[in-house]
C-alpha cells in the first residue's frame, strides 16, 4: 500500500503497541549509549563457612555467642578430650619404653655384664679340664687304700662271724652276738664293694658323655660371651627404632584429634550461627558453628552482552549501598566466563542486551557497613576499548 494510503487508514491496535515499543526501545537504547556512567545492581555477599571437629563428642564450652567478630585462632566451642588424654597418657608410656630399649640397644652391655659372662666361660672351660683330665693319682690312690682297708675289715669281720658260727651250736655265746658279729660282717663286705666300685671309677677316668655335655656348655657360654661383648645387632637397632618411630607417629596423630578438640575461628570473622549447647553431643565433621568471612565480601552483578567491553579486571569502580550517600570503592576481580539468562533467538542486536555475564567486585570493608545480602549499586564510566 503506497504511504499517501496509509495515512488516511486507521491503525490497528496492536499495530500501535508494536510501533510505541520499538520508538520506546530505540529510545532507551540511545539514553545508554549517550549516558557516561555504567550503572549495574548487585547483591552483596560474602564467604560463608562451616565449622565442625574431626572427633566430635559432648561439647563442654561454648566461648561466643551469635553475631560476635573474632579473631584467628581464638577458641569458638570445646569438646570433652579426658578420653583422648588418657590415650595419649598410655602412648607416652610406651614410647618411654621404646625409647629405653632403643637406648639399651645403642648403648651395649655394662662393663659389669661382660665380667660376668667372660667368668661363667672361664668356668665351664676349667670345668671341662677337669673332667678330660680325669681324677688326680693322689684320689686313686686314696681309693684304693680304702679299698684294701674295707677289704681287711672285712677279712676280719668274716672271720668274728666265722667263729661264732662255729661256737653257736655250743652256746658258748649269745644269741645277741652272734647277730652283732653277722652284720658287721654285711657292713664291711657292702662298704669294701662300694670301695672297689669306686675305685674302678676312678681308674676309668670321666664318662664320655659329661665331656661331651661340659664341652657343649662351654660353647654356649663362648657364644654368650661374644654376643653380649659385641652389642646389639643392627638389624635390632633399626627394629626398635621402628617402633619408637610409629609410636611418636601414633602420639603425633592423637595431638591432631586433641586440637580438633577445640573449634578456633581460622581466620577474622562473624559468628552467624551456633547450632550446639554446652551438654550437646555433635557427631564428626557435623557443622556447630556457621561464620561469614567480612574481609572476602563482594557485590555481585550481572552485565549486559552488549556492556561487557567496558568492564575489565582489576578495574576500579564505585559502589553505594541504599541508604548511603557516601561512595565507597571496589575492584573487579572476577568477570564469569559463560553467559546467563540467554534467550532463545539473539541474532539482532537488540535482544543481546537480554544475554548478561555474572561480575564480581571486591568490596574494602573497613567500616563494616556493608552486610551480606545487602541490595548496592556499582558505577564505572562507560568508555570505548579506543578510549581507553
């Protein structure tokens, strides 16, 4: 239809809103390319932390209360630790014990020890002589005087016996004698046979065996001798080193659970949340306490497609909170990689306005006027890459 024609046609209603949002649309789009300054809302949040133990168990004191700012490493919450201290009592004792065997090994034997064993060797050496040399001439000899000395008591005993043999028919003596004189006769003849067995024995000499056992024991005492002068093996020194080591590492691991016994804040931060009591029992790795780091506080904000070039990183804006008449500053330190909220068609350069990057501003807050979830504004100038 020619354009004369269409000013004379009545415009149809939807006709109209599509022309107002376009004039409305080109409008807006030229109130951002002529305005200086880049506005863009964010969220201010901040770095939240859970806090737990690694061993739990009933919890005896709890030193802060919600809302509280701490310090690092100031006690939040401490747990019952009297069962992990006596654990740790006993391995202190067996580590003394590793520890004196360890010592005992590296040190030697007493000057003392080696004496001893060096006289039990000489002992059984001298022992073993004595027995391969056998008995001395003046022990025969002896032996066989009492030989002939029991044999001539028993010469005279037989004969006595002999006699009141002869005599008893007659009853020339008693009864009483005669049983006297028999058994003197049976004592000298058993004692001249223990004489001669005796000196049999000595005339043999030593049994085989008791040299063969005296010359055993004497190299058991030689061997004893040489292990005790020459100390302990190595291979022993590095087993008990061994099992001081894993004692210590025992102790070691136990000092690690003893400090899990107690919640410290690791680093500047605001007690948010205190979830246990005094009394309470918390499991392992359960959260007790929920803090917010305020010196990692940031506003978040999302950037149009079309606005991206002008925001860089480390690039330095201003920020104002509502309420706050007064600028603060801020610094980009994160602009996100992948894009959000992207409709489906962005093929004209009006919808790519509708295609926004997630940024991220460090936020100084020194005053601590700034509170997580708080609505703020950032600010930066909107320049060309050639202006810059």
């Amino acid at each position: 239809m020619p354009f004369f024609e269409m000013q004379n046609c009545r415009l149809q209603p939807s006709l109209l809103v599509t022309l107002l949002l376009l004039v409305a649309t080109q409008l807006t789009g030229c109130d951002r390319s002529q305005s200086q300054m880049l506005d863009l809302p964010g969220i201010v949040e901040t770095q939240e932390v859970r806090l737990s133990s690694k061993v739990g168990g009933r919890v005896e004191k709890v030193h802060v209360k919600e809302g509280e700012l701490v310090e690092a490493e100031q006690p939040l919450v401490e747990f019952d630790r009297a069962e992990l201290d006596a654990k740790r009592s006993q391995l202190v004792a067996v580590q003394d014990v590793a520890q004196a065997k360890l010592d005992l090994m590296c040190n030697g034997p007493l000057p003392e020890q080696i004496v001893a064993a060096r006289s039990a060797m000489e002992a059984t050496e001298s022992k073993l002589n004595r027995l391969v040399a056998g008995w001395r001439a003046e022990e025969v000899e002896m032996a066989r005087q009492d030989v002939e000395l029991w044999k001539a008591e028993y010469d005279r005993a037989k004969a006595e016996h002999d006699r009141f043999t002869t005599l008893r028919p007659t009853n020339s003596i008693s009864l009483t004698d005669f049983e006297a004189a028999k058994a003197a006769m049976l004592k000298s003849e058993s004692q001249a046979k223990s004489m001669r067995s005796r000196f049999e024995m000595l005339v043999k000499g030593t049994r085989q065996e008791d040299i063969d056992e005296a010359r055993a024991e004497l190299a058991k005492m030689k061997a004893d001798f040489d292990l005790i002068k020459r100390g302990a093996r190595e291979e022993e020194i590095r087993g008990a080193k061994a099992q001081l080591a894993e004692v210590a590492a025992r102790i070691r691991e136990l000092d690690t659970l003893l400090r899990e016994c107690t919640i410290v804040a690791p680093q500047t931060c605001r007690v948010e949340v205190v979830s246990v009591r005094r009394g309470d029992s918390a499991s392992p790795n359960q959260p007790v306490l929920r803090v917010l780091y305020e010196d990692d506080m940031w506003i978040k904000a999302y950037v149009p497609e079309t606005e991206l070039g002008f925001i860089k990183l480390n690039q330095q804006v201003t920020i104002r909170h509502d309420g706050s008449t007064r600028d603060y500053q801020g610094t980009v330190f994160h602009i996100a990689s992948v894009s959000e909220f992207t409709p489906r068609n962005v093929q004209s350069p009006e919808e790519r306005h509708h295609q926004v990057f997630a940024v991220k501003v460090k936020i100084d807050n020194a005053d601590g006027v700034f509170k997580s979830g708080m609505a703020a504004r950032i600010q930066m100038p909107r320049k060309t890459s050639a202006e810059k």
